[in-house]
C-alpha cells in the first residue's frame, strides 16, 4: 500500500510516464515514419522526454488544481 503522502508524486509519475511515452511516440512517428527501428528511436525519444516531463508535472499540478478550482463551481444542493 502507498503511503498517502506519496500519493501526488507517484500520480506525476505515472502521469508523466504515460503522456511523455503517447506524445513522443506522436512526434517519432510523425517525424520518422514507421521505419525499421522505430521503437528504439522512440525509447531513445521517450526517456529524455520523461525526465523532464516527471519534474514539471510535480511542479505545474498544483498551479492546474489552483485554476481548475478557480473555474470549478460549487454543486448547488
């Protein structure tokens, strides 16, 4: 079981990992084709991208909460 704690840093994890692998795998298929190689030309895309996607994520999440709940109005009940 996690640690609740570690819930928001293991949520920007998953959430970077996921959206730095779908957005380079995009962009490598756009840019390469689907060539001989191409999964580790994406991997080779994919790691550098994650390792900076990780850092942001934890960094801009709690600006995006802040804005959303800004926007978000209350249920009326």
């Amino acid at each position: 079981m996690i640690p609740i704690r570690l819930i928001p840093v293991i949520f920007g994890l998953v959430l970077s990992c996921l959206m730095s692998l779908l957005i380079s795998g995009v962009s490598t298929l756009r840019g390469a084709g689907l060539i001989d190689g191409f999964f580790g030309i994406w991997m080779g895309a994919w790691l550098p991208s994650w390792i900076i996607a990780f850092p942001v994520v934890l960094v801009v999440s709690p600006l995006a909460r802040r804005i959303v709940g800004r926007l978000a109005k209350p249920a009326e009940g």
